[in-house]
C-alpha cells in the first residue's frame, strides 16, 4: 500500500484505498449463518471484518485516505434489492452503481473532487 500511494504521489496523485466488502461481510445473517451451519464452525473463531481492520489500521499509521463501502453496502442491504450476483457473488450493476455513488460522496464530502 505504502508504494503504490508514493507512486502516486510522485506522479502528482492522490491514493485512496476503498474497501469492498464480500457478500457474506454484507449479508452475514443469511450467508454467514449458512455457512456456519453447512461447515459447522464456530462465531467465536472468526472475525468477518477483521481483514477491514487491518487495512483501516494500516492506512491509519501511514496517513492514506480510506473509503470502506462496508456500512453504506449493508445499510442498503437490509432492503429487497439485492447487491451481488448469486452465481459468482461478486457486485451486480446496481450494486457497482451504489459503490460509485458511495465513493463519489466520500471524495466530495474529503473535498477531493469538486
């Protein structure tokens, strides 16, 4: 991470790292819980956000800009649009448009982009 924001910033950029988050970090009642069940595992072994905490921590102690869509992809989740396609779970058209939208109010509300 750090390399690729001095890259950046020797090209005259700015590097943000954004998080996106996995469907079963969005959906945990319904992903999480059947997965549990099928494979018997334990909730007190696992820790679904610790990768967003690594990286929050670690952009933290170098001073990188960080944009986790984790909140804003579960906050929507909670109606009956679904945000990834359930074959290979990875973001669907409305849920790449959220994640846009979401990024673009971060880099306006950090005055990033005018």
């Amino acid at each position: 991470i750090q390399k690729t924001s001095n890259v950046s910033h020797q090209n005259g950029s700015r590097f943000i790292v954004v998080i996106i988050p996995t469907v079963v970090q969005v959906y945990e009642t319904s992903y999480w819980n059947r997965i549990k069940r099928i494979y018997r595992l334990r909730e007190e072994d696992y820790n679904l956000l610790l990768p967003n905490q690594f990286i929050r921590e670690t952009c933290e102690t170098l001073g990188i800009d960080l944009f986790d869509a984790t909140p804003l992809l579960r906050r929507v989740a909670s109606s009956d649009e679904g945000l990834y396609d359930p074959v290979n779970q990875h973001l669907n058209p409305y849920g790449h448009q959220l994640l846009a939208k979401g990024i673009v109010d971060y880099l306006r509300e950090h005055q990033l982009v005018n």
